[in-house]
C-alpha cells in the first residue's frame, strides 16, 4: 500500500513537470480515434431508433474494450 501510494505521487508530479510528450501519439488519444471512428461506421450500420442506437452503444463498448485490450497485450506478447 505504502509503495503504491508512493508511485502514484511521483507519477502524478512527474506529470505536472513533464506533460504528455509531443513527439509521440498518446494511447489515449488514439483511443478517442478509434471511438469517433466507429461511432461514424455504427450510425450509418444501425437503424435510428432508440434499440438501434442501444445496440450500436454495446457494439463500440465491446469493439474499444476488446482492442485497448488486445493491442497492449498483443505488444507485450511479442516483447516476451
């Protein structure tokens, strides 16, 4: 416990010193591309009705959750 709340601080201070760095893509905002992607691809897929747009809803949490899995885990695969 001790450790983790030691390793948060120092992430969270380095962060305010450093910033996200510039020069390379953040997670996160690759992320927000993947979302806004399948948001245009399932609008167009699903029918406008209200369980049309629930279903498109359950498509894109499984589709970004699967791949913010499968990516990082199929990196760390391969660096194994």
């Amino acid at each position: 416990m001790k450790w983790s709340l030691c390793a948060l601080l120092l992430g969270f201070l380095l962060d305010l010193c450093l910033g996200d760095p510039h020069s390379v893509p953040h997670p996160v905002a690759g992320i927000g591309k993947l979302i806004s992607a399948l948001e245009k691809l399932l609008r167009r897929l699903c029918p406008q009705t209200e369980s049309g747009e629930k279903l498109a809803g359950g498509i894109l949490w499984c589709m970004v959750v699967l791949l913010s899995t499968a990516i990082p885990a199929g990196i760390l695969v391969v660096c194994h």
